[in-house]
C-alpha cells in the first residue's frame, strides 16, 4: 500500500501510539507485553522468594526441634560425666592405696582389739590419702576423755597399725548429752605414707 500525504512534514500530526526509546520505535502492544511480563516475572520472583522462605521456617522449625533433643542428650552426658569424673577420682584413689600395699583387715583388726569398755566406732573412710576414724565414748566421771586418749596412745604404739602412716592426730574431743547420758564425739586423722 502506497500512501500519499500532500500536507507539508511541519503540518503533518505526528501518530499516536508508537513511542521513541533511544530511537527505536516500539509498538503500543510490544510496550504493554513488556509491561506485563515485567509485572509477571516480579510476581514469579515474589512467588519464589516466599516459597523460600517457607522452606527456611520449616528448616528452622527443625532445627530447632533437634536442637531440643540434643539439649536432652547433652543433660544426660553432663551427668554420665559428672558419675565418670566420680569414678575416676575414686580410681585414683584406690590407685593411690593399691600400690602401697595396705592391709586394711589388719589394721581394722587392730582398731577393733584396741577398743576399750564403753567406746565405739561410727565410722571410718579414706579419701585424698587421709584415713580417718570417727567415733564416741561414754563419760562418767571424766573416764571417756581417759579412755579415748588411751585408744589414741594404743594405736600410736602398735607398729602394725603405723607402719604405712603417718602424722596420727586426734582432733578435739566434743562433748553432747543424750538424754542423761554423756557422750563424748572424737576424730583421728593419719595420712598415708
């Protein structure tokens, strides 16, 4: 189609609808498409960040959730450390002992023959290489302070019983009532050789 314009090009009306981007001519239809594909990819880039960040709240959620758990493991291996570091102060212990070859029968033995009328051992225990002796006498007329003194002495004396300790002290003595009866509470440390 060959179109004739008789009009001068200063007078001629310019067309509408055909727009100038850095001299290219671009049809109405191809601006609106480009428009809308732009608006369309901005909605997919949209769509696509929130799906990805759903993904990353679930990953969260689940991290989280192991993170619980291994709060709960971690609370049981404190304390299968806690019962192992027991274990293994009381191993040291004991490897302190058995080397020295301690026969503990014989020096129960004499504790037990030592002990004079009227007095008793509540308890004895060894730890850090200090064995110590706990125990009470009765007091009549001051013979418990006598007597606990004698089974300190006796002790002192026999050779079995100190042959592998040393530095045998008798801390003081305290006095309690219980009922009418007076009792007297001592405690004899001796460290090992």
């Amino acid at each position: 189609m060959i179109e004739i314009n008789l009009i001068p090009p200063t007078l001629r009306k310019k067309k509408k609808g055909k727009f100038l981007l850095a001299g290219f001519r671009v049809s109405p239809e191809v601006a609106i498409g480009l428009g809308v594909g732009l608006v369309a990819v901005l909605i997919l880039f949209h769509v696509v960040l929130g799906m990805m960040n759903i993904g990353a709240i679930a990953q969260h959620k689940g991290l989280r959730a192991e993170l619980e758990a291994l709060s709960s493991q971690r609370q049981e291996a404190d304390k299968v450390l806690g019962e192992l570091k027991t274990l293994q102060e009381t191993q040291d212990t004991m490897r302190d002992i058995l080397p020295k070859q301690i026969f503990w029968a014989q020096k129960l033995n004499i504790l037990s023959d030592s002990i004079p009328k009227g007095m008793w051992l509540r308890r004895f225990w060894f730890e850090k290489n200090v064995f110590s002796v706990e125990g009470s006498a009765i007091t009549t007329n001051d013979e418990a302070m006598i007597n606990v003194h004698k089974f300190f002495s006796d002790l002192k004396d026999q050779k079995e019983f100190q042959d592998q300790f040393n530095d045998m002290e008798l801390g003081s003595i305290q006095r309690r009532k219980a009922g009418s009866i007076e009792i007297a509470d001592f405690l004899i440390t001796m460290k090992l050789k």
